[in-house]
C-alpha cells in the first residue's frame, strides 16, 4: 500500500460512527474490502486505523517476541488493548466503541489525518493541542530524525 495522504475535519454521530472523508476513502478502496484494525495509539491520546494488511505486518513483527519474558507479555497486554476489527458499514462509515471514544477524549468534532501507511483519528481540540505543543521542537526533531546524510552519518 502507497503512503496515505490528508488532514481532515469530520464529525462523529451520537452512536460513535464517523464518516471517513471521500479522499480517504478512495485511497483506502484497494484495502477496505479486508476491514481495519481501531486502537489506541501508544505516545498521544489518539486512535490509529490500520489497513487489515498493515496490521498483519505490524502482528509478524510482535509475534516474534519472546512470550518467556514479562516485559514482552506486558507489552503485548497493553499494546492490544482495546484493539477492534472495523468494517465500513453499507453508508461508508466507521463505528467507534464507546472504550476507544472514552480513550481519545473524542467529542463530536474530530480530525483523521493519514500517518504515513495508517490514519490517526483524534479529538479536534486535542488534536490542534499536539500540534501547537510540537511546533517548537519540531526543526530540532525533524534535524535528529531526517537530517542525517545517506550513509548514516550526521
């Protein structure tokens, strides 16, 4: 799957469902017809969608953990909580359980945005929130992540 593009402003109903924005829509209709993965993000208080084949990939990597150690166990508790099998319904829209809304601080207003090959789905007021709170850091952050040469020297 190529890399999603977009930041949209969308709303979700009284019953938790959100409509995914058209432009979403149409580069995610190679994959919709196998369902997404809905959970919680682990560094923001936000939710991630993940194309059915995504996760699958993310799945070959934990699978590969050592069961033996705690840390890993607990990692696998925590990192699969609350984790959701989502299908659009026959209108096109995502149903969000209530634990997931509760997780996020969604409201009503919301902003999906793609993150690179998955969609973050956020509280819009959170979501301006994390925005401006990296703002300052982000020339700093962008140099240390993006700013060595080729060969891995910076």
């Amino acid at each position: 799957m190529n890399s999603l593009i977009g930041t949209y402003e969308c709303r979700v109903d009284a019953k938790g469902r959100l409509m995914l924005p058209s432009a979403l829509k149409k580069q995610l209709s190679a994959v919709a017809q196998n369902g997404f993965v809905l959970k919680r993000a682990v560094f923001q208080p936000c939710l991630e969608l993940y194309p059915m084949s995504e996760w699958e990939a993310l799945m070959q990597k934990v699978n590969k953990l050592n069961r033996f150690k705690k840390k890993n166990n607990d990692f696998i508790r925590r990192f699969t909580a609350g984790v959701k099998f989502i299908e659009l319904d026959v209108s096109g829209r995502l149903l969000v359980s209530k634990d997931l809304i509760a997780f996020a601080g969604i409201s009503k207003d919301i902003v999906v945005s793609s993150a690179v090959n998955i969609i973050e789905i956020w509280d819009k007021d959170n979501y301006e929130k994390a925005i401006d709170d990296a703002v300052g850091d982000f020339a700093d952050l962008a140099e240390e992540v993006m700013g060595q040469d080729e060969d891995g020297i910076s």
